[in-house]
C-alpha cells in the first residue's frame, strides 16, 4: 500500500470548462440535469423548513429524525424482500424511513414528558439507539441471500451519483410540496416560534402547527436522504438558516434568504460532486454550506463578527476620546501646565502606548495640539469637551436624582451611558432635572 | 486447547473485551455529560473526530496509534472551540451552534475519507462508524508448547507464519502474537478516565451541578470541563476503530440516562451505570456473536457495536418503565392504587353518612364505575361491608369504625378550611373530599383548632376512637 | 363572633353576595382549584370581576397570581371549578380577551419588528393561510400609536429597551381590540416614563368599559393606580374597591404580616385617597 504525501497530488480528472458549464447550466445530459435541479430544490425546502426549526429552537431534533430513519430503511427492505417484492425501491424505502423517523420524534417527546431525563438526552437516546437498530438490521441484511443491497449503505452517506431520474423527480415534487406548505403558513408559525403561549391563548392549535412542522421537517429530511445521507441531512436543514440569521433581522426576509442560501449550497455541491469522481454529494453540499456559513458569520453588516468588530473598536476609541477631552478640561480649569500624552494617559486608565495613538489620533483631527511636550485643547476641542462634561454632571444628577423610579437603570454607570446620549436625551434630560428643581449644571 | 476455545479466546475474547471497555468508560463520562445536559456534546465530538483521524491516518500512512490519536484528539478540541465561539461571540443558539459545528467538521472527515480511498489507503467511512470488531483478535499461541512471556502478551502487532500441514500438505496460516493494540488503547482510555473520576470525584461532583458556585469556591469548573472533554474525545478515538462511533454515542448517554431515572444519588449514579454499561456490553455481544446461531443462523452474526446499542436501549426502556422511585410502570400502579383507596373511603363514608340520615341507601349516590364495584367487592371481602337484607349494603362493625374516622377526617379538614383558609362553608366539601384522602392522621390539624363536636354544616364530627 | 380574627373568617359581604353567575360579567370564576403535581396552589378561587374597572391582583412571590390569570386562559387545566367570560366558556370569546404575558416569556432575539410583533394581535382575526394585509398592518401601526412606539414600529425588538419592549407588547393587546384585558407585570422594571403610558392606556381601557386585570407586584401604588384589587394568597383574601379591601388587616393575611410597614403605608395612602387624615 502506497501513502501519497498528500490529498491532492492523486491524478483527478478535472472538467473542462465547457462541462462545468454545461452542467451548471442543466445542459449536461437529462439525468445530471434532473439530478441537479432536484438537489438544488431539496437545498431551498430544508432552508425553509430548517428555517422554522431554528426559530423553534428545535434544530438538533432534525438530528435525532435523520438518525431515527434508518432501521425504518432496513425493515422496509427486509419486509419487500420477504414479500418477494423489488427491495430496493425507493417509494418503500422513504415510506420506512418516514414512518421510524417520526416513531424517533415520538420518542424524544415521551421520554422528555414522562421521565426526568432533558430533551438534550433525549435526544442523543434515540439517535444512538434507533441508528443501533439500523446498523443491526443492515447486518442482518448483509447476511440474507437478497440481491441488490449495495444501494442500502448509500442512504447513510447520501450519492447523488445513484439516484435515478424518477427517484430525482420524486424528491423535487416532496421538496416542492414541502415548500408551498412552509409558504402558505409563515404567519402561523412565527407566531408560534415567537410566543407560543400568546398562540394558544389565541386560539392557535399550537400542539398541530408544532405536528406540521416537524412533519415538514420529516419530509424534507426523508426527501434528502438519497441525496446528502441521513448522517449529514440536518446540516442542510440547520447552516443555512443560522448563515441567514447573520444578515437580518425579520422572519421573512430570514426564510427567503436562508432558502437561497440552501439552494446555492445544494446547487453548487450536486454540480461538484457530478463533474468530479469521488466527491460525495453529501459532504460537498454541507461543506459549501459551511463556506457561505463562514462568510455570512464574518462579512453580513447586521451581526457580523466583522462588523460587530468594528463597532466596538469605534465605541471604545470614542470614549477614550471623551475620557480625554474631559480631563483636559478640568485640568485647564485648575493647572496652568499642559500634560504629556503619557501622563493623560494614566489618568484615564489607559496604556502609554495607547495613550500616544489617542493623541495622534486627536492631534490629527484637530481637538488638541501639542505645546512641547504636553497637550493642549483647541478651541474645538474644548467646545466638545465642556459638552462631554455638561452631560457626565447631568447624568450623574439624573442617577442620583431619579434612581428610585427607574430602578432597572441604575446599572448603567454614567461612565459609560454619557457617550451615547444623543442631543435629543441630553434635552429630555434636561427638562427631567430641572422639573425636578435642581436647576442644571452650567 | 480445543479449536473451540481457541477460537473464543481469539476472536470472541478480545472483541467482547474491547466493546466492554468502550462502554464502560463512555458509561462513566457521559454521566457528567448527561447530568450537565450537555448530552449531545458527546454526539457533536464523536462525529467532529473524523477529520483529525483522516489526517492523522494519511500523515502516518498506517493504523499507527499516535498520529491517528494525536489528530482526532486536535479536531475534538476544534469541535468544542467552535462550537462554543458560535455561542457565544457569534450569538448563534444553542443547538444549532452544535449543529453547525459538527456538521461541518463530520462533511470534511467524509470528503476526506473519499479522497483517501480514491488511493487505495485502507479506511472507509462505515469503519468509523459501526467499528470493525471483526478485526480486533487476540492469536495468543498457538502451540501451548511454548511458554507464555510478556512480549507474547504486549506485542502490538500479530505475527503470521506460513507451514505445511503435515496430513493435506496444504499451507495453513499460523498467527501469534500479542494483545491487540485497539485493546490496549481502550485500556490506557479507561485507566485515565476512571483515574480522573476518582481523584476529581467531589470536585466533580460540585462542578456538574453547580458550575457556578464551584468556581465561585475557587475550583476551576472551565478546567474540569474541558479535562472531561478531552477525556470523551480519547475515548471517541480508542473506540472507533473496534466497536465505532455509534456505540460510543449511546454508551455515553444511555447507560447515564438508565442512572439517571433510577436514582437521586451521585455514588449509585456512576455505579448504576457502569452496571448498566457492563450488561449492556456482555449481553450485547452474546446477541451479536452468539444468538444468531443459536436461532438456526449458523456461521452468521450481527453487528455487534449494534445489538451493545440495543441492548443498553432495552435495559433503558426497562429502567423507565420499572425503576422504583420514577418507574412509569409503578406511577400508574401507585396511581390506581390510590384511586382504589379513594373509592374504598368514598364507599365507606356513603354508607356512615347513609346511617346517619337514616337513608341506608347512599351507596347509589357513588358514581356506578367499575372502581366503585371493586371497592365493594373489596369491602365486602374484607368483611367491613355486607350486603342489606332489602338489596344494597351495609356497614358491619370492622367498616364502621373505618368510615367514623374517615367521616371524621373529612368533617375535621371542613372545618380547618372554613377557620383557618377563611373558605365557604358551602364549598368546603369539595376540597375536604380531596385532602380527606391525602392524610391518615386528621388528630395533627386538631391542636390548630377548638375543640368542637359539629362541623361548619352543623353535622357532628366523630369522636376519636383511638383516644 | 368568636376571638379569631376577622380575616380568617368569612365577611358578612362574601357571604351574601352568592355567586350568581350574571351573563354579563366579564369574567367569573368559580370554586377554582389548581394543583401542581397534587399540590394545591390555587385554593377554591371565588371571583367575579367587575365591569370597566382596573383590577390589580396583588399577593405575595408563590400567591398563584400568575396561575390564577393562566388558568383563566386555559394554559394550565384546574383540579376543580370552571371560569366563565360574560357567561360562555373562554374557547367561545377568545378574541374577546387580550392577553399581554410576562415579558421574560419570549426570547427577544428573535427577528421581528416591533410591527410585527403588534400585527400578531391581529392574527386571530386574519384566519389561517392568509397574509397580514394593509388594513391589519394599520391597526397594528395605530396601536403602537397609542402607546407612543409608532416612532420605532420597524426596529428589531432586541434594540427596544424593556419599557419600550413592554408597551410593543401592550400595542399587541390593543391591536387585538379585546374588551376585557389579563395583563401579567406589566409595570416590572419598566422605566417611569413606560409606567405612566401604560397607566394612561389602562385609564383609556377603563374608559372604553373594559375590564383590566393586572398582576401587579408593588402594592404601594395599587391605590393611586387601580380601582379594584383582588388580595390573593393562595385563597381569596379580599376582593373588592381598593378602598374597601386594603386594610391593614387584609394586607397582613395575604402577605403573612412579613410587611407591616409596607402594609401601614398602604393603608395610610389608601385612607387619604378616600380623604381621611391618617
């Protein structure tokens, strides 16, 4: 047996330009075009439907239903086989995998009601237990004299490569239904993701909308089983929705995105795993997933790390800006000498280092000039840093002042509230104080 | 040494031994696991393992221990780090951050595996998953001629020799060696686990039901954590080339989950499911191995990772329905032994009640359900009731003092309800008749109350018959 | 009379007032009973509310005020009794009654607008399958008027402080256009300024004849706020016009004489609410 040094320096035929067009393009010849499109379609009805169960809060069940599918693959087979029946078609086989996945749904819910044991555990109970029935009864398979098994394993992994025309056919159609369904209920289940107990108190039968979307997220999971494998399924159904969630903040933006998201990763991993030999549809589709993941987690505007990032520092610089401008000012009031960056900067607790950049940075934009060593205000500056005072002293006024009616505020420290106070605050601020008789500090 | 023992002590010897150790050791972990309700971390690691072993294994070129061991236990703490940066910097829930984690880093393992195999290299994705116990087997020596030394016993790798037999003059196969080496690191696994359980067990103890407050004490809850992760994940990769992930993820929740409906206790936890564990290996290998043939498939088995799984699913199943405090099975038979108790009362007290206004026909007020039946064929068996000459029944003497104290009972709560709760007279008798049953010593509400020989509907209380 | 203290025994009005279930009270419950696993934490409830008043139900941490007004809403089954809006049982007349829960019941993160979350008092009235339409969004939008957050009607509900997330969720009711309202801590940690829009809207409910009922945590401003209050420990203390029922007496029978000054406090504002010199 030869190791090579590497993954990659093994000899792959790769596509040529024209067949990765063509098969981007649905041209490449009826099947890959079926194959393609109906893999693309499973990728948008799992973001839908993934899409409600992250809001639900129930992602992880996905798992436990992928899990829960596979005795129900082996004992359909076992009992066409007995019957004499073709075991390997595909109409018996999802009928299987359905029924025992919704038997592992129904076993999470009773063992979370009617034991002390945590949905967690539940969980991980049948997932384990009902894929050890599966695994069993594929051996026991493996030892029966029944033609045509190969086909078996692949549910486990998914092969896109195996799926014939009809069975592509039938996936989209489940896909499509699952969509059109998810479509014509948003309304009611974001109101049941959202607040429950409101949906109820509403009339809502909640238990049967909770039933639809676990039967959606059934179907889309059996759908999918061909295609990307029962052990990888539920990250179709789960990474899109949570990339999406990078980028917004309203439902229905959230479910359109996420379903695109879905397609996208779908699409593109059912081309790749097409054109290129031994890349299982499954795991490229879950890796261009985790790709458009990673992106959404670093680059969206909204939540993204990046973004967040910057706000951050943004926040951080400008209290320190503050911090500085106030100094300077209640330091002009009482000493004649200007003081160095350094010594600036451990009166407002920061760094030497950092208090050099503050400088720089307030030198360049004109709050401070240097006077030989030491700092001094502009004119703008010291505009800018009276105002930050004004508003340290009245919130400071309005804390003591008003603590007792707004208790769930006193944990906001002046310290850090005056930063953010916008004109409009400043004014409510104001007129609360001097309503109260204190008069505002000048 | 008979063939058939030889073949035991080479093949089914070491395969069951490797299975029982997985599952104890995963049994003992996952404890923690499950007590912290953070039962699929150990789903999310063992799936995450994938990519280091892939890696480990094309670095090393072979089965080596070190670099497969070394990767797994690199994308466990790749695993764990992500998913935990997805919770908490990047605000995604809970589950879905472990979702996303293990998907992701599993989809990679498989990618690889495929490209691996694309080469000829010896791994596929199945052995990962359900174990190739087939593999795991012990050639001690063959010939009991030669005497047993330690390197016969610690030598990683089996020896193979090639002679012609004698009779046919045909080659046969001759393998020696040591224990296997999965045996071995399954060993060094448990070891450690059960060290760590020992030395940290208090603190351990504290950090999984109140991280908080440990470290709050100064015990570093973090460090606990992460130690039991790295611990999960050695176990994830000892295991998954003999009995595969499969049975490590049950064996770290299930037998933990039986403890855990069997018990409120730290110290009968861990042991019950170890025990759990221990029967869930023994048995299940016997299944796999052994049951097949038994049935009249000779010369076939099971996967045997499986029927451990199953089993530990049977011996959960039994332990909810039958464990003693929070058995399901005992709940309903409590419950309706109750119900039973409630209807003797409500029978009894009918017929006090029926004496007393001089209507001996009360009974007919009872709802005609099947458990008023029972309660009066049960009466009636006693010997407390018996049947009236004109139809209907009666209170013998054994019955009357029963009923008086019930009677009393329910008279004595109607008037705590009206003196002390500040309740209507007119809707105390419903209440009564609920706690009336929920109590045997009506004399504990006396002192609260004057003493008094009617109750707030003018009808008398019962002496006491007992003072 | 016997030496007991006359809260533990039941008042000359109690017992003259029967229950007789008038059609048009909007609410009444009867001989209610509620247990947690066999425990009773809701003792024989007897209540029937009054029309267009404020009811402030006020007890203890434990009294079942919570479960009292979920009980009623049918989110938890009672042991015994049954409860009754304008004489029909509460399936019949649900989009008659409004509901605003505890503000740590929902998981604020999740991506909704203010907006939204008021439209969804509309759903029940919308029926399934169909879409939010202009005419329901513009109820919504009105109802975030009235509570002065039409100003952030498209912001995310994670950036609203928790007044403002209180009064989204108040906007929520109002869209709804109930005629009675349960209301579960509406006035918890919420800012003065969310405290004083709030009590304006409960005055305009009043003043529409509706009928609110508040679970309210701070009996010292149950005088200024309500005209009604139901003193709930487990049992039915009192219930009746603040006036009436916030003696001292009462006060210290639900709140296990623990807050005799509180309790002083409140009677002595009570008092000079009725324009008596303390």
């Amino acid at each position: 047996m030869s190791t090579p040094a590497s993954i990659t320096d093994a000899g792959i035929d790769w596509p040529t330009l024209g067949e990765l067009a063509h098969t981007l393009t649905f041209t490449a010849g009826f099947n890959a075009a079926v194959v393609v499109a109906s893999a693309s379609l499973l990728g948008v009805a799992a973001g839908i439907v993934g899409a409600f169960a992250l809001l639900r809060k129930r992602a992880l069940m996905g798992d436990a239903l992928a899990h829960a599918t596979l005795p129900g693959i082996a004992a359909a087979f076992i009992t066409a086989a007995l019957l004499g029946g073709q075991g390997r078609r595909l109409e018996v086989l999802l009928l299987g995998a359905a029924v025992s996945g919704v038997l592992g749904v129904l076993c999470v819910q009773l063992i979370v009601r009617h034991t002390r044991l945590r949905e967690d555990a539940a969980i991980g109970i049948v997932l384990s237990c009902f894929f050890g029935l599966g695994v069993v009864l594929l051996s026991a398979i493996q030892s029966m004299s029944v033609g045509d098994q190969g086909g078996l394993a692949s549910f486990i992994y998914g092969q896109t490569a195996a799926m014939l025309p009809r069975d592509a056919v039938l996936t989209g159609v489940v896909a499509l239904l699952a969509l059109i369904a998810a479509a014509l209920l948003i309304k009611e289940f974001t109101l049941v993701c959202f607040n429950d107990e409101f949906a109820s108190v509403q009339g809502w039968p909640v238990a049967r909308i909770d039933v639809l979307m676990m039967a959606l997220v059934v179907v889309v999971t059996v759908a999918g089983l061909q295609a990307v494998g029962l052990l990888l399924i539920v990250a179709l159904l789960i990474i899109p929705p949570a990339a999406a969630r990078f980028w917004t903040d309203r439902v229905r933006t959230l479910v359109i995105l996420s379903a695109i998201l879905g397609g996208l990763s779908a699409y593109m991993g059912a081309t790749a795993s097409a054109l290129l030999p031994r890349l299982p549809a499954g795991a490229v589709i879950v890796l261009t997933a985790g790709v458009v993941f990673a992106f959404s987690m670093l680059a969206a505007p909204a939540r993204g790390l990046v973004a967040v990032g910057v706000r951050r520092v943004r926040l951080s610089a400008r209290i320190s800006r503050d911090h500085a401008l106030r100094e300077l000012v209640v330091r002009e009031k009482t000493e004649a000498s200007a003081i160095t960056p350094a010594a600036l900067a451990s009166e407002i607790g920061l760094s030497p280092p950092a208090g050099r950049w503050l400088a720089y940075r307030l030198t360049r934009v004109g709050l401070v000039e240097r006077e030989g060593v030491g700092l001094s205000l502009t004119d703008r500056g010291r505009t800018l840093g009276r105002r930050i005072d004004r508003n340290h002293g009245l919130w400071q006024r309005y804390l003591i002042d008003q603590a007792d009616v707004a208790p769930s505020h006193v944990d906001l420290s002046a310290d850090l509230v005056e930063h953010v106070l916008s004109p409009e605050m400043v004014e409510r601020l104001e007129a609360k104080l001097t309503h109260a008789g204190g008069g505002a500090p000048a | 040494m008979s063939d058939a023992t030889y073949a035991f002590v080479s093949l089914d010897l070491p395969a069951a031994l490797a299975g029982v150790l997985a599952a104890l050791t995963c049994a003992l972990l996952g404890n923690f696991l499950v007590l912290r309700r953070q039962a699929l971390m150990g789903d999310a690691i063992s799936h995450a393992v994938l990519p280091g072993i892939v890696v480990g294994f094309l670095i090393a070129g072979s089965r080596a221990t070190w670099p497969i061991f070394l990767g797994a236990a690199g994308s466990a703490l790749v695993a764990v780090m992500l998913i935990e940066a997805l919770r908490r910097v990047a605000r995604v829930e809970a589950g879905a951050a472990m979702g996303v984690g293990f998907s992701i880093l599993f989809a990679l393992g498989v990618l690889l595996i495929e490209q691996a195999s694309a080469r000829g290299v010896d791994l596929d994705a199945g052995c990962v998953l359900y174990g190739q116990l087939e593999y795991v087997n012990w050639y001690p020596v063959h010939d009991w001629g030669r005497f047993w030394t330690l390197e016969h016993i610690t030598t990683g790798y089996q020896t193979a020799t090639t002679t012609i037999s004698p009779d046919t003059g045909l080659p046969i196969l001759i393998k020696e060696g040591g224990l296997p080496r999965q045996l071995w690191m399954l060993a060094a696994v448990a070891i450690a686990a059960f060290t760590f359980v020992g030395v940290f067990y208090k603190e351990l103890r504290l950090t999984t039901f109140d991280p908080a407050l440990a470290t709050a004490l100064g015990f570093r809850a973090g460090l606990m954590h992460a130690m039991l992760m790295v611990l999960v994940a050695s176990a994830t990769v000892a295991a998954f080339e003999a009995v595969g992930s499969i049975l490590v993820i049950a064996m770290l929740i299930v037998p933990a989950a039986a403890a855990r409906v069997c018990t409120d206790r730290y110290a009968v936890q861990l042991l019950a499911s170890l025990a759990f564990a221990l029967a869930a290996g023994v048995l299940g290998y016997i299944a796999g191995a052994f049951a097949p043939a038994w049935v009249g498939f000779e010369g076939r088995a099971l996967n045997v990772a499986g029927t451990m799984t199953l089993v530990a699913a049977v011996l959960l199943t039994g332990a909810i329905f039958l464990a003693p405090a929070h058995g399901v099975l005992w709940r309903g038979v409590r419950r309706r032994r109750l119900a039973l108790s409630v209807a003797v009362e409500d029978v009894l007290a009918a017929l006090y009640r029926g004496d007393e206004s001089g209507d001996p026909s009360r009974v007919a007020d009872l709802p005609a359900s099947a458990l008023t039946l029972k309660a009066l064929s049960v009466l009636n068996a006693r010997g407390e009731i018996g049947r009236a000459p004109g139809g209907g029944w009666r209170l013998h003497e054994p019955g009357r003092r029963r009923a008086a104290s019930i009677v009393r009972r329910h008279r004595l709560w109607e008037s705590w309800l009206v003196d002390e709760m500040g309740l209507r007279p007119d809707h105390v008798h419903e209440t009564a008749e609920r706690l009336e049953h929920l109590t045997s010593d009506a004399g504990a509400l006396e002192p609260d109350l004057p003493p008094r020989a009617l109750d707030p509907h003018q009808r008398p209380i019962p002496p006491d018959d007992d003072a | 009379m016997t030496t007991l203290p006359t809260h533990r025994r039941p008042s000359e009005r109690d017992l003259s007032a029967r229950p007789e279930h008038s059609p048009d009270s909007p609410l009444s419950v009867h001989a209610l009973t509620v247990a947690y696993r066999r425990k009773p934490v809701l003792w024989d409830i007897e209540y029937e509310a009054p029309i267009g008043r404020l009811v402030a139900i006020v007890g203890p941490n434990g009294a079942g005020k919570t479960t009292l007004i979920r009980t009623c809403l049918g989110l938890i089954r009672p042991a015994a009794g049954r409860v009754e809006f304008w004489g029909q049982p509460y399936r019949r007349v649900r989009t008659r009654v409004g509901y605003v829960p505890q503000r740590e019941s929902v998981d604020w993160d999740f991506p909704v607008s203010a907006l939204d979350v008021a439209a969804m008092g509309r759903y029940a009235k919308i029926g399934w399958c169909r879409p939010v339409t202009r005419s329901h969004k513009a109820a919504a939008m009105h109802a975030l008027g009235r509570v002065g957050m039409d100003r952030f009607a498209t912001r995310q509900i994670s950036q609203l402080s928790g007044g403002q997330q209180q009064r989204v969720f108040l906007a929520r009711a109002l869209a709804q256009e109930a005629d009675m309202y349960f209301m579960d801590e509406p006035l918890a940690g919420v800012d003065a300024a969310t405290e004083r829009a709030i009590i304006e809207i409960l005055r305009e409910l009043r003043g529409e004849g509706k009928t609110v009922i508040v679970v309210h945590h701070d009996i010292q401003t149950v005088p200024e706020y309500f005209d009604d209050a139901l003193l709930l420990n487990m049992r039915v203390v009192a219930a009746g016009p603040v006036s009436e029922v916030f003696t001292k007496q009462n006060l210290q029978a639900t709140y296990g004489g623990r807050l005799t000054l509180l309790a002083d406090a409140a009677e002595a504002l009570a008092r000079a609410g009725r324009g008596e010199i303390p």
